[in-house]
C-alpha cells in the first residue's frame, strides 16, 4: 500500500481527482493518510473532511517566523510518514531538509508543458494568462518530481491540450484541469504505486 499526503492551498480539484481516483480504484494499492493545508480557508480541506480524510492547516501567519512554519510542516509530515507527497496546486517554497529527506518521494502538478510557463512566478492563472499572451496553440500539464529548483524536476508524465481561439485564461484554465490535470495526476500516483508493489 503506497500511503500519501497530499498538500493543497486552494480549491483542491485535483485532490479531489486522487480521491475518486482511489475511490473508483483506478489508483490502486494507495491510501491518503493525510492532507496538509498552509490556507485555513482552502476548500480543499472540507473535501478531505467529506472523504474522512485527516486534514490539517499549517499557516504561516501562526508562526512566528518561516523557519518556524517550515519545521512545524515537515514535522506534520514525518508524522503522516508518507511514502509518497504529491504537492497538488501547493503555493509554498518546501523547505530543503524536506527535499533532502523526501528525495524522489515528491511528485507536484504544474498546468503547463514545461520547459514552457514554469519556474519562479509561474502559478494559477498566471500560466495561462501568459500561454495565451505568448499565443501558443498547445498547452497542457506536467507531473514531475521536485527537487531544489522550482518546477526543474525530472518529468514523469505530460498531456497537451488545444488552446482554442476565443479562449480566456479561466476557460483555458479549466479545460487543462479536465482534460490534463485530473487524468494525469492519479495516474502518475497509480504508476508509483504500481512500481511500489513490485
């Protein structure tokens, strides 16, 4: 059984994706064991809530400075003791000695095809915003380890989706989340699973 934490900031659609995913098993062998919030407000923690899922809100405004927020969180994590982290729409920096410690056991989804709209400044609607600006006719989303580099970690799996021509970024935003991000998602987490039982 591959166990996993999932950390989110927002809405938390593609956490939900993991949890039918599991739910109609096609991820197998895997189990949330926790899922880990920086945003007290984060919808994606009523989700958890709703799946019986624990869920845990570790802000930075409750600590006293970020060395404080990065050791309570990796301390969080160590407790849930994850094979697996899959960072899922999660805007914070992670810590290094969680890097260190994580090594190749954290997975994050990114709604672009990198190289390509990645990198520092490169979240949420900013993404498409700017595919859309640059006039790009593909974009898509990436599954990739992290390692010390934003958005710099080898590429487990890649879907590209058509940009449309009276798209918005929201509209555009969307159907990446359709069509890439909620498919790949659970099935780079059902590949490691897969991987974990052999």
């Amino acid at each position: 059984m591959l166990n996993i934490v999932v950390c989110v900031s927002g809405g938390g659609t593609n956490l939900q994706a993991i949890i039918d995913g599991i739910s109609n098993e096609t991820i197998k062998n895997t189990k949330i064991t926790g899922v880990i919030s920086n945003n007290p407000g984060a919808y994606a923690l009523k989700r958890a809530e709703n799946a019986g899922i624990p869920a845990f809100c570790i802000s930075p405004k409750d600590c006293g400075n970020r060395e404080e927020f990065n050791q309570k969180f990796l301390d969080k994590v160590i407790e849930l003791n994850p094979d697996l982290i899959v960072l899922a729409g999660f805007l914070v920096i992670l810590p290094k000695k969680m890097i260190e410690t994580y090594r190749d056991r954290i997975i994050n989804i990114h709604p672009s095809l990198i190289p390509s709209f990645c990198g520092t400044g490169f979240y949420g609607l900013k993404v498409h915003k700017e595919a859309l600006r640059r006039g790009v006719k593909v974009t898509g989303a990436t599954v990739h380890y992290v390692d010390e580099g934003t958005d710099t970690g080898r590429i487990i799996l890649q879907k590209a989706v058509e940009v449309l021509e009276d798209d918005t970024p929201e509209i555009l935003q969307r159907r990446v989340m359709e069509q890439a991000e909620w498919v790949i998602l659970p099935q780079a987490i059902n590949e490691i699973a897969q991987a974990d039982q052999k």
